[in-house]
C-alpha cells in the first residue's frame, strides 16, 4: 500500500537537497528555489510538471513500478534511497547488480559533468543506459535499442550497420573481443543467465560467432584507443577511460582525442554539428 505522506515527504527533501550542477543542470540567475525546481525535477523524471508535483502533495494516481524508477533515476537516488522510494510507494524493490539498469548516483554525476565529451554508461553486457550529447553524437543513440539488440555485442554479429561505424581494418579483432567477453560473463552468471541466452540466440543466427566461438578465448581486451569511421566528420582514433561501478556491474567509458591531432579537430567539429543537430 502506498505511503503518502511519507513518500511525498521523501520527495520534497531529496528535491531540495540538490542542486543544479548537481544533475548536470545550468543554475540560472535571480534562483531563490532551495534546491531544485518541481519543473527541473519533472523534466529529470520525464513527466509532467503536474504528476510530480501532486505526488509531492500527496495526491494524484497510484505511480507505476516504471514511474517509481524514473523519479528515482531523476533524482539521483542511492540504491537503498531507491528501495526505500519504491515501498513508500507500495511497490518491490528490483533486483540489484548485474540485472538492473538502475544507474547509480556517482557514475551519474560524472556523466552530467561531462556534456562537452563523448562519454557513455553501459552494461557488463554493453547495453548502453546513458549517453552524454556528445557520445549521441558520435554513435548515434545507443539506448533505443530493445531486446537482445541492446547489446553492441549482439548487434555486431547479427546487425552489419553496426560495424561502418569502426574501421574495417579491427573488425576481425572485435569479433574475438566481442566472444571473449561474453564467453566471460555467461562462465560468470550462469546457465539461465541473459549473457547465457545471448550466446545461444548467436550461435543460432551467426556463422561467424559459431567460429569465433569455437575458439574458446578468453581475456582479449579491447585496444586503449577506438577507431571509428564517422559519416560526417571521418576516421577518428579516441582514447577509451573506464570507470567502473562495481555495485551495479556498470562501467562510464568516456572517449578523448590527443590535443593537436587531427582526431582532436574533427571531434571539436562533430561538438558543432552534434549542438547543431539537437537545436
């Protein structure tokens, strides 16, 4: 049963206990709010200004398990913040670690500080949760995908659109880093697991996977640099950072260009036309 005045409650004071540039927002002038905004809020949580606000006064429809998650990505919840928000709110408390999406608050603040750089928060699975503008940019918007195809893994042996985006000359080497992780995961999690049920849809669908997976190879890591062939700007060579949430199994990869390279000019220029794009 849902706990209205505590749930209203418990939003009003994590609202005002962040500010702006604590989610990535601009704080504007002439701002007398303590804290956030309802609108900010509702704008985080993707609903209406309404909705939000009447849940804060104690009013308004029973929120659904998608609405309670939503708010609590919005407003950067911890995960014991999260539960606690979903039995105010009558609901279960999902599943944590490797099975969630749930993005944690820390590797969320770094993300929202870093809209001028290529940057994305994915999966053990590489099913992206989270892109910067600029990471939009750059691959395209990677958190569209449903099922199975969530997976870049997944997508590069059964999608051939995956691959124009990197340089022909790694596509053999990335099939192996592909397998080799997966092999990994599915070793890791089990029979029943969702890598498990990823290997047995690829075996079924990909000639290639059956032969790279025949080869039995663990351990192949990707390169500290990526190779990308983008339509609109060209070859870029960005250096990969990992930042890992072991909580939650999620990793922040965040992409940069050396300074002076051509790489780093042409990632300026797609800055532009991405800003562009989204105006």
């Amino acid at each position: 049963m849902i706990d209205r005045p505590g749930l209203a409650a418990f939003l009003r004071r994590r609202r005002e206990a962040l500010q702006p540039e604590d989610v990535g927002l601009p704080r504007g002038q002439r701002r007398r709010t303590n804290g956030l905004r309802r609108e900010e809020v509702a704008m985080l949580c993707h609903m209406s200004i309404d909705y939000y606000a009447r849940l804060e006064r104690e009013r308004g429809p029973h929120p659904s398990e998608q609405m309670v998650a939503s708010i609590a990505q919005g407003l950067h919840l911890s995960l014991d913040e999260r539960d606690h928000l979903f039995r105010l709110a009558g609901h279960n408390p999902p599943a944590r670690g490797a099975l969630s999406d749930y993005v944690g608050p820390g590797l969320l603040r770094i993300l929202d500080r870093l809209q001028d750089t290529p940057a994305e928060i994915v999966t053990e699975l590489g099913e992206t949760l989270r892109q910067t503008p600029l990471g939009v940019a750059l691959t395209g918007d990677t958190t569209r995908h449903t099922g199975p195809a969530r997976s870049l893994g997944y997508r590069w042996f059964t999608d051939p659109a995956t691959r124009q985006l990197y340089a022909p000359e790694c596509h053999a080497f990335y099939s192996r880093v592909f397998a080799a992780g997966l092999r990994e995961i599915a070793t890791l999690r089990g029979a029943g697991s969702r890598a498990a049920h990823y290997v047995d849809l690829l075996l079924a669908q990909s000639e290639e996977f059956r032969e790279v997976w025949g080869a039995h190879e663990v351990g192949v890591r990707p390169d500290g640099v990526k190779r990308y062939v983008h339509p609109e700007v060209g070859a870029l060579d960005l250096e990969c950072q990992t930042l890992l949430d072991p909580d939650q199994s999620h990793y922040l990869l965040v992409y940069t260009a050396v300074p002076g390279t051509e790489s780093y000019d042409k990632l300026q220029l797609l800055s532009v036309i991405g800003a562009q794009a989204m105006s």
